[in-house]
C-alpha cells in the first residue's frame, strides 16, 4: 500500500476526532455551569466531574482487553463514537441534575470504549508513514477540534444565552463525527493486514520495558495540574480577568496542536530523546501559572499545552516499538488508564496543596515531572538493546 493512502486515513480519522472534540469538549467547557442552573451543589459538579474522568481512563484497560481478544476493533469504535456524541445533544433534554450527571459520564464511558481499539487502527497506519507523524498529525486534528467546540459554544451562549441551545447546537457536529466515522471504516477497512493474527502466543505478555515506560508516563502524569485547578487560580488571585481563561485555554489547546505535529516529527528521527525535553518544557508550567502576573501565566499555559500536545503523540507512539500489534489495543488500554488514574490522583493531592500553599504545589508538580526523565534514559536504553 502506498504511503499515499494511509495518510489519507489518517486525515480522515482525524477529521473524526476533530469533530469528536469539537462537540464533547464543547459540551465540556458549560457542563459545570450547566448541572448548578440544575440545582447541583459543587461537591455534586466535582463528584460527577471527577468520577467521570476516572471511569473514561479506568475503563480503558478492560476495553483496550477487550478490543485485542475479539479483534472487533471497529465495533469498539462504533459503539464507543455513537455513545459519545448522542450524550451531548442529548443533555438539552435534560430536565435534572441526577439525569445530566448521567449522561455525562455516559458520555465519559463512550470515549473509553472506543479509545484503546482507535489507537490500534491508527497505530497500523501511522507505521507506513512515521509513527510520530502520524499520530502528531491526528492529535493536532484532535486538539484543533477541543480548540473550535468551546469556542463556538461561547458563541451560541453570546448571541442566545441558553445553555439548552448551545448542547443542541453541537448535534451537528456529533452528526459529522459519525459521517466521517463511515467514511473512515470505508476507506481503510483492515489497517494491520495480517499483522494482527500473525503473532504467536508466547509474544502476548509486555516486556520489562513497556512497564519501565508506564512507570515514566504515571509520574508526568502525576504532576501535571487538570486546567479546572489552574482556572480556578487565576479567577481567585485576579491573575486573568473571568472573559480571558477561556482564551487562554484556547491559546494552549493551539499550541497542543502545533507541538504535536512538531514533536510526533522529530520523535521519528529522535525517539524518546524528544519526550525527555518535552518532559523538562512542562514542568516550567507551574511556576509560571502559579507564580506570577498575566503575562507569566500565560506562558505557563502554552508550556501546559506543549506538554499535552507532544504527551498525547509521542507517548501513544513509542508504544508500537515496544508491543506485539496484537497486544497494542490492552496496551494503550493500560497506558491510559495509568495516566488517567495517576493525573487524577496528582490533580486530587495539588488541589489540597493549593489550600496549604501554592510553593508546596509547585513543588510537587515540577518534582513528579522531573523524576521521569532518569526512567526515560533508562527506558530509551532498554530499547535500543532489544
């Protein structure tokens, strides 16, 4: 197959995830807003919050699993798309709390559905032209479409004001998600050939390494602070006026964009060489987003969004070099439920910190971040002896 058409399936799957985010993380930047009209208390909006991102992540293992077992990689990803984006439409018709809290972590447990066995059909694309490139590619498609979805709800609420109206506005794009869908299991029905079916059984465990890297993704994990916490800080302390997060938000969501399609480059020639100063570029962002004026925080922010743009391409890419493909789809399974479990439990001991004090968050930001790149170097040594 010529290099030519997996990349058009990788545009194409990234158009889908583009329209994907363009429509839960719309629904995302006024779900908090929208279950307090609803009557919830906040200890209820970061309960279901919370709770939500933990089932997205944890869930991943089983269906990551799941997906290599049966090999029905593309009905995980059906059902898993179809689930995430009927949720949101759906949230206008919402008439309490108890039942949008539902759909949100519904809409939470589609993404882990379809999520380990999506990455495993990128990944047998992504091989014939540069893994790096070809999930950087994918995920700057992806952050384009966080980028665009909160932006136009923005909009709606400027021109209407009805939360109602702004989640019944995303049906459209949720309807392009699935259009795309079809069009992406049309154009490249069987992305791994044989590849898939040709590993013989004693290859089924993950070696040493895949576990030395995990533990490496867990402590960048750790200390990296979830944006809530981060705005949360600027609106008590004054830092940006109220009108302003969400564009420095958006400003960070574009450089993620940018850095993954750079990083997922130079991860090709490089390796994880690159990953270890993406690693030393994100742990600045605490200080400067909690340290600091205007202008610092919004350095901090683009280096936030540099780290999440070159962790969400390089880390799904340096799986493939480490795992059998039959094994990729409990692999990623594995890698983001670590991740998940480990940012929620680090964004959980950074909130109390923040209480005690902002120097203690730091610290325990840049420190978490840090420890990794000793187990990269040694991860990066593994693998070149394998």
């Amino acid at each position: 197959m010529s290099k030519r058409s997996p990349l058009k399936f990788i545009v194409v799957l990234g158009l889908v995830s583009l329209f994907c985010d363009f429509t839960h993380e719309g629904a995302r930047s006024i779900t908090g807003p929208f279950l307090a009209v609803l009557g919830a208390s906040g200890t209820i909006v970061g309960i279901v919050s919370g709770f939500g991102e933990l089932v997205g992540y944890v869930l991943r293992l089983a269906t990551g699993y799941l997906s290599d077992k049966t090999g029905k990689y593309w009905t995980f990803m059906a059902v898993g798309y179809v689930l995430n984006v009927a949720a949101v439409p759906l949230l206008a018709l919402a008439g309490s709390w108890e039942l949008a809290a539902f759909l949100m972590i519904a809409e939470r447990t589609g993404r882990a559905i379809r999520h380990p066995a999506r990455d495993t059909i990128l990944s047998g694309a992504a091989k014939e032209i540069g893994v790096g490139w070809g999930f950087g590619l994918h995920e700057a498609m992806d952050s384009t479409g966080a980028l665009l979805g909160p932006l136009a709800v923005a909009a709606v609420l400027y021109f209407n004001g009805s939360y109602r109206t702004a989640f019944f506005a995303l049906l459209v794009p949720a309807i392009l998600t699935l259009s795309f869908f079809l069009l992406a299991r049309r154009t490249y029905p069987n992305p791994h050939g044989e590849e898939l079916h040709s590993v013989k059984s004693q290859t089924d465990g993950f070696p040493n390494v895949f576990w030395l890297y995990i533990a490496a993704v867990c402590s960048i994990g750790m200390g990296y602070a979830d944006f809530p916490l981060i705005a949360y800080h600027f609106k008590k302390m004054s830092i940006v006026e109220p009108d302003w997060i969400p564009i420095f938000y958006a400003a960070a969501m574009g450089m993620s964009a940018l850095a993954a399609v750079a990083f997922g480059r130079l991860y090709d020639r490089s390796g994880l060489s690159v990953l270890i100063v993406s690693a030393l570029l994100s742990s600045l962002f605490a200080p400067l987003a909690f340290w600091g004026g205007t202008g610092r925080a919004l350095v901090g922010m683009i280096l936030w969004g540099i780290g999440m743009g070159a962790q969400e391409s390089i880390m799904r890419s340096a799986i493939v070099s480490m795992v059998p493909a039959r094994r990729l789809g409990f692999a990623y399974g594995v890698l983001n439920s670590s991740y998940g479990v480990f940012w929620f439990l680090g964004s959980s001991i950074m909130g109390m910190l923040y209480d005690k004090s902002i120097g203690y968050l730091i610290i325990f930001s840049v420190t978490s971040q840090l420890v990794s790149i000793p187990i990269l170097v040694l991860t990066k040594r593994r693998l070149r002896s394998v």
